[in-house]
C-alpha cells in the first residue's frame, strides 16, 4: 500500500509542477502586455491522515492557487499624450461589456483615445470612468464616462481687459486736447488686443492713456467704427473712458470709469461690457503695486490678457497628474471635460481576473474607494506614459529550472516505486 501511495504522491507532485509551469509559461506570454501583473503558484501539501495524527507520511502536494503579485511595473516614455499611467495603488475604473458580463472592471493600462461619440475608451471599447466638469470649472460627484464635445467650441465673449503695466511718472500733459480721430498725438502711451463678440468675431481694442498732471491720468479705449453699430468706417469709436491716480510712492491709488464701459459690435450682443482691470487699488482694499503703477521709469506693459475667445474645432485632448482631461482647441483654448477616477482595493490579490487587462471586484478584494488621482493614498497619474508588465524574465527562467528539476525528482519517485512494485510482483513466480 505504501509504495501505491509513493506512487500518487508522484503523480500529485507532477500534476503540481505542469500546473506552476502554466502560471510560468502565462507570466513570460504577457512579458510585453501593458499593466500585466504577474502570478506565482501557491502549493499546499497534501495531509495522510486525520488533523492533529502524528508520524504519518503527507501524501504529495497540490497548487492551491495562482496568487497576482500587484508590484509595480516599470513606467515607459511612449510620448504619446493620451498613454497614461499609475504610479502608486489605484486601478483605472472602465465600464462595458466583457464577455457578455456588463459593469464596471479595473485595469493599470492607460491607453486611452476617443470612439465616435467622443468617449474616452481604452483599446477594447470600455469608457474610462471619472467626474464631469460643471460650467464653473469644478468637477460634479457622480461617476460617468468622460465625454469631450466634438462639436465647434462656442465662442466665449470678451468681459475683462487685464492689463499691468507702468505710466512714466515725468510724462506732462500733451499740448493738444484729447481727439479720439487723433489719438497717438494727444497721449502719453498706448496698447491693443484682441476682444471678441458674442458671435466670436475678433475686434481690434486700442488703450490710449493721457497724463493729465501729477500722479494723474484718462484712459480710453478705441475701436473701428465699421465695426459698432452706429459707426462710421474710417473713424474711431469711443467705447470707454476713465480715471487712474497715483500716489507720490507710485502705487494705484484709485481707478474709475468715467464713460461708456460697453460695446455693441455690428451683428452681436448689444451693449457687451468690457471692464479694464488696472490692478488692486488702494481705494479698493489692495495694495496698488500688483497691477499698474506709476514710477518714474519708461511706460511699458509687462503684461495683458482679456477672459473671451472665438469659436473652435477639437485638435485633441490632454491629461494632466490629478487625471484631469482637457480638451484643446484650434482657438488655442483648453477646456476641461471631466476628471478621471482612480479605485483603490483594500487587497488587490482578491480581485478577481476578467481577461483583457482587466480585473472585477469580489468580497475578497472588498469594495472600491473611488476618487481623485493623488487624493486618499491613490495613485498618481503620469501622462505620456505606460506601466509595463511587472514579469522578470530572469527570475521566470529561474523558477522554470527549479520546477523542470523538481518535475524529473517527481517522476524520479514514480519510476522507484514502479521498480518496487516490479520487484514485489516477481517474488510469487
């Protein structure tokens, strides 16, 4: 009977290492597959007899399971903006069908792009998962696909003129009294963008100021009359003027609009106001130095900005390290759509395995704490990038020779009792 059970225990043994040489020969197949985590065998050896029974011989072993081993794979450069990767504990969150099962499942590969309808979808199809934009630039609560707007990008109407600069304080009054249809001869100093209509169309603004004595000035902007309603073509057309004062230590003292303030371009939104933002008074609470000031150097803008823009067709999209997708547009805008979601597992082993990169939920992975990328010990994203597989070649080839050397010892075993066996069968002739 004990050379039968010799027997067993060498089949047991063989039927354990061809089964190790699977979990082998699966990790080296996906040596190249993005976000790969590789498996390793779990043996348990087999008892003889009854729990607690002392001195008996144990009969073989068995593979109990193939554990994942969820180390961190190495990050590749790909260059390309849309490749995205986790670096730390997460899982991307992707919805779909995966053999006919639909929900949501996890995946470490980041190669992401848009289908059709403007979801952002890996390989397969399945929606990446994440938070909406809201119009005021924040992000909703509730778990969806990310979905960028492939339609023109409506054209956003100019609001504010921001504007830093510095008005030579030894500048005097020009000798000529203001004339809007000669505004570089009766001023001190000038500067122009570009503000848009609520059509999008691009209009030329002209800042022109005037010192009007010690630590005073007007401003007044100017543009093409062919292009406002009620004016004449060739001629300038005032649309808004106003007051800056200057303390004797240069800074902003104060600043107001004297006229106008508004804009009604040909074919557009009546009366579209346009603010000019100077910087922080002192009048209003600031300290007056952090926008225009007025010493006694040569006039110069170090900076301007207005908030509108035209309209624009989608060139591509980008993500960012907190996950965040933006959408870029021919306008030169860049428009956040949503914010991707990062799952967190309170034991990654438990996650159950669904093929294609992917891995589902069970009671022992426990449930997911879903969030922002970088945000309650979830992963950072890196963009331009992919986690490789965590398999080690080396190691691999290893383990093969010590699994190839234990399956011989096996059936080493296998042979022996065949020759006992033999042996015992020739005594009765």
């Amino acid at each position: 009977m004990s050379i039968l059970t010799a027997m067993s225990t060498g089949v047991s043994g063989l039927d354990a290492e061809s089964d190790e040489l699977g979990v082998i020969g699966n990790n080296l197949a996906n040596s190249n597959t993005v976000g790969f985590k590789e498996s390793r065998g779990m043996f348990d050896n087999v008892l003889g007899a009854a729990v607690g029974t002392e001195g008996v011989a144990g009969n073989g072993v068995v593979m109990k399971s193939a554990q994942q081993v969820f180390t961190e794979g190495a990050l590749s450069n790909t260059g390309v903006p849309t490749d995205i990767a986790l670096s730390g504990d997460g899982f991307f969150m992707v919805n779909g069908n995966v053999g006919g099962t639909p929900g949501n499942f996890y995946t470490r590969a980041g190669q992401t792009s848009l289908d059709s309808t403007g979801t952002l979808v890996n390989p397969d199809g399945l929606a990446f998962q994440g938070y909406a934009a809201n119009p005021d630039g924040t992000f909703g609560t509730s778990l969806g696909p990310i979905k960028v707007n492939t339609a023109a990008l409506a054209p956003k109407t100019t609001t504010t003129m921001d504007i830093t600069a510095n008005l030579d304080s030894t500048q005097t009054p020009p000798a000529a009294a203001w004339d809007p249809q000669d505004p570089a001869a009766t001023s001190n100093f000038s500067t122009s963008m570009q503000v848009y209509d609520s059509l999008g169309n691009a209009h030329t603004a002209n800042v022109f100021v005037r010192n009007t004595g010690a630590g005073t000035w007007d401003y007044h902007v100017l543009v093409n009359g062919s292009e406002v309603t009620g004016g004449t073509a060739g001629q300038n057309n005032e649309v808004a003027t106003g007051t800056l004062t200057f303390n004797p230590s240069g800074a902003l003292q104060s600043d107001a609009v004297t006229a106008g303030g508004n804009a009604s371009f040909t074919g557009a939104t009546a009366n579209q106001p346009i603010a000019l933002n100077f910087g922080t008074s002192i009048a209003d609470g600031g300290t007056g130095l952090d926008g225009t000031t007025g010493f006694a150097t040569a006039s110069s803008v170090s900076a301007q900005s207005q908030d509108g823009y035209g309209s624009g067709s989608l060139t591509g999209i980008s993500i960012d390290a907190s996950g965040i997708v933006n959408g870029s547009y021919t306008n030169g805008q860049s428009i956040a759509v949503g914010q991707l979601a990062v799952a967190k597992f309170p034991s990654d082993t438990g996650l159950g395995q669904a093929g294609q990169n992917l891995w589902t939920a069970t009671k022992d992975s426990g449930v997911a704490a879903v969030g922002a990328a970088g945000a309650g010990g979830r992963a950072s994203i890196v963009t331009g990038t992919l986690e490789q597989s965590n398999v080690d070649i080396s190691t691999q080839f290893v383990d093969l020779i010590a699994h190839q050397a234990s399956f011989q010892a096996d059936s080493k075993t296998i042979t022996t009792a065949d020759q006992m066996l033999q042996s015992l069968m020739q005594m009765k002739q």
